[in-house]
C-alpha cells in the first residue's frame, strides 16, 4: 500500500469515527401527552423540544407522543416515575393521582381571570412552592414547568344558565376531592373516567355533561355529540411538566441547566399562547354553528364554590394551602 492510500485510508477511518461518535452523542427523549397536536399541549412540547435542541446544540432531541400514544395522563405519570417515558406534560388535576395536593391547583374559581393564570402559572415563587410540593409527596419525578389549556367549561346537549341547570345531572369530572366535592355542591353527581372515554359517554348518555377547555372540545370533536358549550369559566385548565428521576439522575449538571432553561420556555410563553388558541377555537365553533351561551351567570357559581377555597385547600395539606395564598396575592 502506498503512502497515499495509507493517508487516505487514515483519513477515513478518522471521519468513520468522528461521525460514530457524533452519533452516540445524539440521545432522543419521549415527551407524552394525552392531547392532539393543534393543542396547548403541543406547543408546550415545541417550545421545549426547540430550546432544548438549540441549547444543546442538538445533542438532546425531543420526540413527541401526542394523543395518548403511551397512556392516559395516570398512566403516563407512573412511566415517568418508572423512567420508561421521560418527559411529560400532565394536568395538575390527574397530578392528583400521585401527589393529592396538586388537587389546590383545580380549586374552582381560584384564578380571576386570563391575565390571572397567566401570571400565576409564570410566578416563580408558585412555581418553587409546586416543585417542592411534588419533591416532599411523590418520588421518580421532578418538576420542571408549569402549562396551561385555558380554562374549563361545561358543555352538554342543554344550555347551562346558571348553577340550578346542572342540578341532578351526570357530569364527567377528573379524579380529584376538588372536583368530588365541588359538583356535588353545585347539586350534580360525578362520574369518573379516563379522557378518551368522554366522547362515547356524552353520545350514549352515561354522562349528561363534560368539561374542558374550548380548544380541547374541538380538536376532539365533543362538539358532535354536545352541540352546546356553556362558558363556565369554572376552573383553570392547568398543567404541569414532569421529567423522570432515572433520566435527571443520569444528565450532567450543564445538561440539567439545558433542560430546565428549555421548561422555563413553557412556564413563560406557552400559557399566553393556550388562551390564544381558546379564542381561535371559539370563533371556528360559532362558525360550525355550535351553541355558546356565554352568559353564564358565574355569579350563582362561585357564590356557592368561594367558601370552599379554604376550606378544601387546607384539607388538601400545608402545601395546598401556601400555593392557594400564592394565587390568591398575585394581582
């Protein structure tokens, strides 16, 4: 072999294992959702799959799981606390299953209004009271961002005008104490089930009414077999992003940093961009010719719903009680 092709023959081989290693340093990561695309969901996992690539110089790459693909959100939550998916974005109500006292984050009429989640779920002071919340609760998970899908309504095959229409009516809630003691009290009786069970319940009558934000009865076209969306503005849509114990344990204090500066895009921006999406969603339904009663006498609600803020997030624990007076301060 002459010396040319012996060079020639080195230099490959160095490229060979230039791009080799190159590759093994590319790790992919599962980020779950039980959401469509087109939903806050989903942009939460673009704004985090965007900033985490850019910040690692594409070393750390998302892959998305959207609708459900690994489970419903309780389901997702134990393979995050398993390590078998890494990173989710799960509703503070469903949080509940592992760590009750999310449960104060489903607290009926505890946000004022859209500016009022918005800033609430950006504080940093209600992000640390949650994070430790979840540290001093659960185990295999850590939290890393808060998210938002608006806020939650009622939606049925009859207009809801004030809390007297849902008296006695089957209504489809999360499995919470916020949610089994706050309907009752509105004189309705709860059902539980996992999400994608809701559509077949409104269409066969199991459950008389449902409730979720705007956007999330579109994408899923409840719309069809509860052609009447009552805005209730009952209780903040809230979320909050998880990553797994087994992965966090295993990234390098610099890939740590990446991760949590790339959640920090969801705490700060996704929440503005959900109520965004209410709105377009909204405007299409009308359009479609579905049923808005936005003249909700919200009034009757929270007449009933305010004495119970306390009284439920005290019940739920010390730390349900801080996050809720958190809230609450924020103007």
């Amino acid at each position: 072999m002459t010396a040319r092709s012996m060079r020639a023959l080195v230099a490959a081989a160095a490229m060979l294992f230039v791009t080799g290693a190159g590759a093994q340093e590319v790790k992919h990561y599962r980020f779950a959702y039980d959401q469509p695309r087109n939903t806050g969901y989903s942009i939460a996992g673009d704004l985090f799959a965007d900033k985490l690539k850019e910040l690692s110089k594409g070393t750390m790459i998302i892959d998305q799981y959207p609708g459900a693909q690994l489970g419903q959100e309780p389901q997702v939550l134990q393979l995050v606390k398993s390590g078998d998916v890494e990173f989710s974005i799960v509703s503070s109500a469903n949080t509940a299953t592992i760590s009750p006292q999310a449960g104060v984050m489903s607290l009926h009429y505890l946000f004022r209004d859209e500016q009022h989640v918005i800033k609430g779920l950006a504080d940093p002071r209600v992000f640390e009271a949650l994070k430790t919340m979840i540290e001093e609760t659960t185990q295999g998970l850590h939290l890393i961002g808060t998210g938002s899908q608006g806020v939650r309504h009622m939606y049925s095959k009859k207009e809801i005008h004030n809390v007297g229409d849902i008296k006695g009516l089957k209504v489809r809630v999360q499995a919470t104490a916020t949610e089994d003691t706050m309907f009752p009290a509105y004189g309705a009786q709860t059902v539980h089930m996992p999400f994608g069970s809701v559509y077949t319940s409104l269409q066969t009558g199991v459950v008389d009414v449902a409730e979720n934000s705007i956007n999330v009865y579109l994408v899923n076209k409840h719309y069809e077999v509860a052609p009447v969306l009552n805005i209730t503005e009952h209780e903040a849509n809230n979320a909050l992003v998880f990553v797994s114990d087994k992965l966090w344990q295993s990234l390098s204090a610099e890939q740590k940093g990446w991760v949590q500066t790339a959640a920090n895009e969801i705490s700060t921006k996704e929440p503005a961009k959900a109520f965004d999406l209410e709105r377009s969603a909204a405007e299409k339904l009308k359009k479609m010719g579905v049923k808005v009663v936005d003249n909700v006498d919200k009034k009757s609600f929270t007449a009933i719903a305010d004495p119970y803020l306390d009284k439920l997030a005290k019940e739920l624990g010390p730390h349900a009680e801080k996050i809720k007076d958190l809230i609450r301060s924020i103007n």
